[in-house]
C-alpha cells in the first residue's frame, strides 16, 4: 500500500460525477441469502459497492425539497417541524418545537429531563454553538459512584444519583429567545398537542418493550409508560396528561416554571423521595453556554461541529487532520486500506479524547493540538501502513458496550438558508428509568459520561481520564456531535449528526467523508455500512454484515482485532448490530435540499 501525503483533492461540490454515483448504486450487487462474508465485495472507482446482503439500497431517491426540510429519526416530529417551517418558522423556531416534540413521541431520547448540543448557522453565515448539557449537582463528589471497595456501582447508569441537572428546556427557550421569529406560545403548542394523545409506533414499542423491567423498578415510571402494567399496542392512543401540564407551563411561564417553579417542585420531590442529590438550587442555577465552535478544514470543506464539553467537534478535528494526509478517495471506500488508516487515526485521536478532554470550565484542555496540523504530522507519521499499532494498554478483559442506549439527533433547514443541527439525549434509554413523578417525564443518566474511576470503562466501554472526574456544577464529557459542513466556497453544505455513544465521532464524520471523499449522495452516504475504533478497547468494530470477509482478513492481517456486532434477536425492531441513527441533510447545487433519514432506527426526513 503507498501512502500519499498529499491533500487529496475531490471536486468541488456541485461537480461531483452523477455517472459516477449511478456507478456506484447500479454497482450494488443484488442481494443474495447468506452473510456478508460470503460474497466478495467489488470495489469500483465510484468508492465501492456495499457488501452483499446489506439492508440498505445505494439506489433509494432522497427526500427533495426547496422551501425547508426535517430530518429526525420520528414522524411526527419531522412534520412538527415543517409545520411550522410552513407557518413562517425559521430553522431555530422549527428545531425547537421539533425538539419538544421528540420529548413527547420519543421519550426513550427526545426529552425535557436531558440535555444537548445545537449548531446554528444562520443564512448569514455565523456558526453559532450552544451548550445545555446537564451539570452534576452541587453535592456531587469525585468518588460518589464507588463502593466501600472503590469498585463502581451501577448508581451513575440507575436511579436518582444517576440524574445531571437537565439543559434542554433552557436551550430550547435560549435558542428561541435568540434566534427565533415565532411567538414562543406557537412553537410549543404542538407538543402539547401530540402529549394530549398520539398513535403508539413500533418503535415506541419496542423500546418500551426492552426497557420494561427497568422501568417497572420505579413505580411513579410504571405508572405513565406501561399503562395496566403493559407496554401500549401499536395504534393505541398514548395520552401523557402530566407532561402535557408541564408543557402547558412551559408554554404559559417560559422556562421558570421548569427551574423554579410548580415544576422544579416536583423534581427536588421525585429527587427526595429516591435519595438523588439534584435539588431547587441546582436547578435555579442552571444556565446554557454559547461557545465558540469547533471549526477545521477537511479536503476544503469548513466543518463546523460542538467544542467541549463535546468531545465530538475537536476529535474529529483530530481524525481528520490525520487521514487527510492520504488519498482516501483513490484508495476506495471501505477497502482494508481505507479502514486501516481510519482506526488507526479513530485510536489515536480517542487515545487523547479519552485521556485530556473534559468540561472547559474547570480544565484547561489542549484544544490547540486537537486542530493542529503540525500535531496532526507527529500523529501521523507514528501510522505503519503495513501493520495496526496495538493500543497501549490494551485490556483484553473490558467488555465494550456500543449497543443502542438513546440519544437522538435532528437537523432542519429554512428556505432563507438557515440550519440547525441538534444532538439531544437522557443518555441511556429512558435515561436511568425515573420519571418525576407528576410530571410524566424521564430524567436522564448522563452523570455516567463522567469518569466513575479512572481506567474503568463506562456504558460506552470509554475508559476515561481523571480530567473528567465528576465535581460539583460541572458538565461531563460527551461525543454528541452536531455539525455542520460548508463546500469549499463557504456555502452551506451539510447537516449530519446521530446518537450511538462513543461511536457518534466515527460516525458523524463517516458520513461526511462518503460524501467528500467517496462522492456518495445523501441516501449512500447514510446507507452505507460503518466502523468504529475507540482506542480501547483494542477493536475494530463493523456493523452486522458490514464488511466482507475478504476485508476483515486483510485487516486482521494487517493485525487488527476486528469485531463485528451483535445483531440481536432477530425480531429486533431496530436493524440488529447497527450503530447509529443519521439525520442527514445536503444542499444541492441549485439550493434545493435532499436530506435522508437513517433507516437503522426507521425515522423520517420531511421537506416542503
Ligand atoms: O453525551 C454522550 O456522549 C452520551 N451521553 C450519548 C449517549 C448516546 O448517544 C446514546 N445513544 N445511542
């Protein structure tokens, strides 16, 4: 294999060949019984076809709009948002009312008990970042995840202990209060709507279904979200009165009645009753952050994406600048080549994700090696094309838990060219299962992206550094990561992002670089099979049915560990072993939109 370092320089957007994306969807082979492994995989200049039998088709049209578009992984949400696109809603105006939504008709991620990350690029060209993730409580201390022993407990991932002070119901008033056009009364009124009685969904059900006994464990949860002590049938009407009272307030008092109020009550109540830490001060002192974006160059394209406490936009930063220094266009998509340069660049940028990253607040963190194109050389040069450089410290022992927890992400367009990317999440799937109880809504379990004890791995098998220990009013790391990519003539271009804990890096920026470097349109470049590599442990890992078996022998020739994911039972809702839930929209050359919704989690994309 010879290593190119050189830019590698793609057409710019708008000159991509069509032939060459016809090639690469009538390139893809026709399905045939059997694993992935079982059929060699013929790679083409277009970037290659995907492996035989994969799910997802290279052919499928996009979603084509021109006035505005929603792309979020639920239905009712994306026509929440163009609705209000349609009654003359900017992008800001709809995301938040579309976010409020997923906090009704998704509650295993969209919520009001969580917090997030929101990109905004306005039409005028200014990338704003906003940050309402949740805090640890005051009262919370470094070790309050250990036992006697010193060993973690499972208090960061169950229950009251595990709750951070929620940010997303300030972000969404900010975001409002910032940018948007609408009366606020406007864009909270169809969640209410949708919390008085929605049709249930297969995949309300089946996350209810797989979530049931943890759910069951908290009597106040049982109560709102399994109705009769059962999971609701799909097309029953799910009516959630509680939460429709605290969106009313919401609606009514702003915010306040959230942080300070009737609300805020009923937290610190719920709080009290379960022995949480979480109090009316915590919750008062609650504020979101606007910072400056994470923003690097790839191949000429601006990539705009959330600095910490996001891990996401400076570990990609890292990444790229680190597999920009190959032509990985030339090299082909998703061939051994192209894979071995991808983890070895994913396990060293996570080796130093995993290790100096942490809340900005309270550490001073090496943001400029992260963007740096000289640390980006050394980094670089330390990459044998001829063989994987074991992890350090590899612990063969720590099990990696990469499986679907929920987070969700959404990204809208406006007509006027404004964009919102927003990545929101309770952590695990109805966060750590306590609903406050009166107000019908879950709290999350994020306090377990900080670092419980250094060297142990978290729900995301991440074994993090003491940078990002737990303290008092701090935020805990994260890899949400929504971005937002311009071409190289600084128009907007993309607008990516998904859930999937510590793979949500590796995979936001797989799919911008099937676009940038593997000509892929929007329906490809969310299709298109992923892999993972996290630094530890010491893994590459692929989707079910990801990769031929040709290619896994070539890497683990070139001494890769290589893991492919479990798919699960196979009545699964979700696709089994697949990682992530991409929301992706892209600006075509004549400003309209085509925009795709992952069909690893069934969402939608709607346009107007
Ligand atoms: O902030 C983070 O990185 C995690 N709390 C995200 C969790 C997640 O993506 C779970 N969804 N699949």
């Amino acid at each position: 294999m010879t290593a190119r370092p050189i830019r590698s320089l793609r057409p710019p957007r708008g000159t991509i060949p069509t032939l060459l994306l016809l090639a690469l969807a009538a390139c893809q082979p026709p399905a045939q019984p059997g694993g992935a492994g079982d059929a060699p995989s013929a790679f083409t200049e277009a970037g290659g076809a995907f492996p035989v039998p994969w799910p997802f088709a290279a052919d499928t049209d996009p979603v084509t709009a021109t006035e505005g578009m929603v792309a979020t992984t639920d239905a009712y949400a994306s026509q929440v948002g163009v609705d209000i696109l349609a009654a003359g809603g900017n992008a800001v105006d709809a995301a938040v009312a579309t976010g409020l939504a997923l906090a009704v008709v998704n509650p295993e991620a969209g919520n009001l008990g969580g917090g997030g990350f929101m990109m905004v690029r306005l039409a005028d060209g200014t990338v704003h970042a906003q940050d309402h993730r949740e805090k640890a409580p005051i009262a919370a201390t470094a070790d309050m995840y250990l036992d006697g022993d010193g060993n973690v407990t499972d208090r960061s991932t169950v229950g009251h202990l595990a709750v951070g002070v929620p940010g997303s119901v300030a972000g969404m008033w900010d975001a409002h209060a910032r940018f948007g056009v609408l009366p606020w009364a406007d864009v909270v009124q169809p969640a209410i709507d949708l919390a008085n009685g929605f049709e249930v969904n297969v995949r309300l059900v089946s996350t209810l279904d797989a979530a049931q006994n943890g759910i069951r464990a908290f009597p106040a949860s049982a109560r709102v979200f399994l109705p009769g002590d059962a999971v609701p049938a799909i097309g029953d009407t799910f009516s959630q009165p509680d939460l429709a009272a605290v969106l009313t307030r919401l609606r009514d008092q702003g915010p306040d009645d959230f942080y300070r109020g009737e609300t805020a009550a009923l937290i610190a109540a719920e709080m009290e009753r379960g022995g949480g830490i979480m109090t009316l001060e915590d919750l008062d002192r609650y504020t979101t952050v606007w910072r400056d974006p994470a923003t690097f160059d790839y191949r000429g394209y601006t990539i705009h994406s959330m600095p910490p406490p996001s891990s996401g936009g400076l570990t990609m930063a890292a990444i790229a600048n680190i597999v920009e220094r190959w032509d990985v266009a030339d090299l082909g998509w998703n061939t051994p080549e192209t894979i071995h340069l991808m983890a070895e660049s994913f396990r060293r940028a996570y080796a130093d994700r995993n290790e100096y990253l942490a809340d900005p607040d309270f550490v001073e963190l090496p943001t400029d090696e992260f963007l740096s194109e000289t640390y980006a050389d050394a980094r670089a040069a330390t990459i044998s094309l001829d063989r994987a450089t074991p992890s350090s410290d590899v612990n063969p022992g720590i099990e990696a838990f990469l499986d679907e927890s929920h987070t969700t992400h959404y990204s809208v367009v406006d007509g006027a060219g404004n964009a919102v990317a927003v990545t929101t999440s309770v952590n695990s799937w109805y966060g750590g299962k306590v609903v406050v109880d009166g107000a019908g809504f879950f709290l999350n379990n994020t306090m377990d992206d900080f670092t419980a004890k250094p060297g142990t791995p978290n729900q995301f098998g991440l074994v993090q550094g003491a940078r990002n220990a737990v303290g008092p009013e701090k935020r805990m790391l994260s890899a949400m990561s929504p971005t937002i990519v311009e071409d190289p003539d600084g128009n907007l271009f993309l607008l990516t992002g998904t859930p999937g804990g510590s793979t949500i890096i590796t995979t936001v920026l797989q799919s911008i670089m099937n676009v940038v470097d593997h000509g892929m349109n929007v329906v490809q470049a969310v299709h298109a099979p992923r892999v993972h590599h996290q630094h530890l442990p010491d893994l590459v890992f692929y989707e079910h049915g990801g990769l031929p078996t040709a290619t896994v022998d070539a890497l683990e020739a070139l001494g890769h560990t290589v893991l492919e994911r479990d798919p699960g039972p196979p009545d699964a809702y979700f696709t089994g072993g697949m990682s992530g839930d991409v929301q992706m929209i892209m600006v075509m050359p004549d400003g309209s939109f085509t925009g795709w919704s992952d069909p690893r989690r069934g969402g939608k994309t709607v346009g107007r």
